[in-house]
C-alpha cells in the first residue's frame, strides 16, 4: 500500500513529457509542465502551479545536468514556497557520480558536492543504476533521508531473452560486473567481463575474458555508454575471436552524435536502452518500476526546511 497522498503532484518539464506522463500513468498521479523560459542572456526562469499539495515528486533526468542542476535549484525552492513540504526527486540518471575521489591533487570531488547540493533541496531521491563503486549506497553519496535505488539490468535481461537464443553477457570492464552479473542470473545466462585500461575518454585498451567465443551470440552490457568507444573496440575482438553477432544493452544511454555510427562500423548489430534518458534505442520502458519504487518511500510531511 502507497503511504503517498493521493493529492501528491508530479511537476516535469516540457523536453521529458513522455517519460514524465508515463510515470504519471503509472503511479496515477495528476502532472504538471513547469514552464520554462531562457533569457537572451542565459538565464532562466521558471513558473510552477500557483499552490501545490504537501508532496510533490520532481522528474528530471540528469543526462546534460548543468543547466538542469539550477532548474532543480530554482523549482525546488519555490516549491516549498508555493505549499510542498516533501519533495521528492525522481532522476532515472543520476548525474555527477563517477567523480568519487581525487585521482590527482586539486581535483574537485563532484559525487560529494553535488550529492550534498541535491540532499539540500529534497527529501527523498529515487534513480537508476547509479554509477558508484567507492560508495556502498546512495545515500553515502546523497545524503538525502529516503533514497531508492532501482536498476534496469532485470528488464534489460528480459528484453535480451526475447531477442536473443542462449546470449553471451560481457561486460565491457571490471566496473560493470554486478550489472552482468545481475542481468545474467535472472535468465540464467553465461556471463563475463572484459579488462579495460582506460588513457583517456577516447584511448581504451580492452582485453576479452579467457573463454570460448566462436559461435556465440554476445550481448555487450553496463550501466552507461557514452561515446561508444569501449564497445566499439570490445565488439571488435568479439567478432575476431568469432562471435557470431555483437549487441549492446545498456541503461544509461548517453550517446554522443557519432557513438551510434561508430557502433555500427564496428560490426555491432543492435542497441537497447532503457528510457531513462530518452534516446533512438530505447527499448524498455523503467516507467512501472519507478511508479512501484514510490510505495517505498514513507514521506512525512513534518519534513521543515
């Protein structure tokens, strides 16, 4: 049963209307488009409801996040000021996390700080496949008082089961093994990892798993993909080693203009997505699960900021 109120408002912003009103649907939540303007100058402004109900729930996904940090920073207070006393950020990707630690003296440690800016303006936070591996939970990195961690490696494991007999999961590196790992145990498939040693965003050197490849129908899997350049190079030792076809599944996809064409020259046939960032190759919709994840949480609204 749903400890949410059935007045709390679901407040999006006009470029994710799909996703937004598909989670809407989903959690049967009335929705509201926050109106926003750009100035010549770059500013922005925003305009919300004039009066908004106890529990609002914020959706915005953070893939491009500067711009849309300080839309957060400007809805979130003025939200609080129109009436909301819990907030609640619904951000299938999550932004800023990869940055745990200083690699090199003066290196600004972004997942701390922008974790700690998120945690000051909500109350709860639910996200996909959040990208930490020096930090054991969320909250760890956002300190907000619910956190919900959700992942799409299960649907994305269904969706790969309906496309594919018998699938090979690998992973692209050693990061991505708890995603392979998840996605391969729910339909039992085989799995590994490939070791990458990565000299810059466009320099990786990847190394394939000591296993028989010949004949397999492999299936590239991890929680985010940007340029493509790790793939792209892991599906070209997978087709010399002799697989039979290379795809790539991933959550996050935060492709750059050239990643898809890059794929494909590589021999890589399809791409999957999930929708938590809105992209050509989405495939599985996150929108339920996300809708399931809100009877989770158990907003108070005594929360006073």
């Amino acid at each position: 049963m749903s400890l949410w109120s059935s007045d709390a408002m679901l407040l999006y912003f006009e470029d994710e209307l799909n996703s937004a009103t598909r989670l809407a649907q989903a959690a049967q939540r009335t929705a509201s488009m926050v109106e926003r303007h750009r100035f010549p100058d770059g500013e922005i402004k925003l305009r919300l409801p004039a009066a908004l109900p106890a529990q609002v729930l914020i959706f915005r996904t953070l893939n491009n996040p500067n711009d849309k940090l300080i839309e957060l920073l400007l809805l979130a207070q003025t939200a609080r000021a129109l009436g909301a006393k819990h907030l609640t950020l619904v951000a299938p990707y999550l932004a800023y996390m990869r940055q745990d630690m200083a690699f090199r003296p003066g290196e600004a440690i972004s997942q701390r700080i922008v974790g700690k800016f998120l945690a000051s303006l909500f109350d709860a936070l639910i996200t996909v496949d959040p990208h930490l591996h020096r930090v054991a939970t969320l909250q760890q990195a956002v300190p907000v008082a619910h956190a919900v961690v959700l992942s799409g490696a299960a649907l994305l494991s269904d969706w790969i089961a309906a496309q594919r007999q018998q699938p090979l999961l690998i992973g692209p590196d050693e990061e991505s093994a708890q995603w392979v790992a998840r996605a391969a145990e729910r339909h039992a498939f085989d799995h590994a990892v490939c070791r990458k040693v990565r000299h810059g965003d466009r320099d990786v050197e990847v190394a394939l798993p000591d296993m028989a490849l010949a004949g397999r129908q492999v299936v590239l899997l991890d929680d985010v993909a940007s340029t493509g350049y790790s793939v792209s190079r892991a599906a070209q030792l997978l087709l010399a080693a002799g697989a039979t076809s290379v795809d790539v599944a991933v959550t996050h996809a935060l492709f750059s203009d050239q990643a898809l064409q890059m794929m494909q020259d590589a021999g890589i046939g399809e791409v999957w997505s999930t929708d938590c960032v809105a992209h050509s190759s989405n495939a599985v919709s996150m929108a339920s699960a996300l809708a399931k994840a809100l009877t989770q949480l158990e907003p108070t609204c005594s929360i006073h900021r």
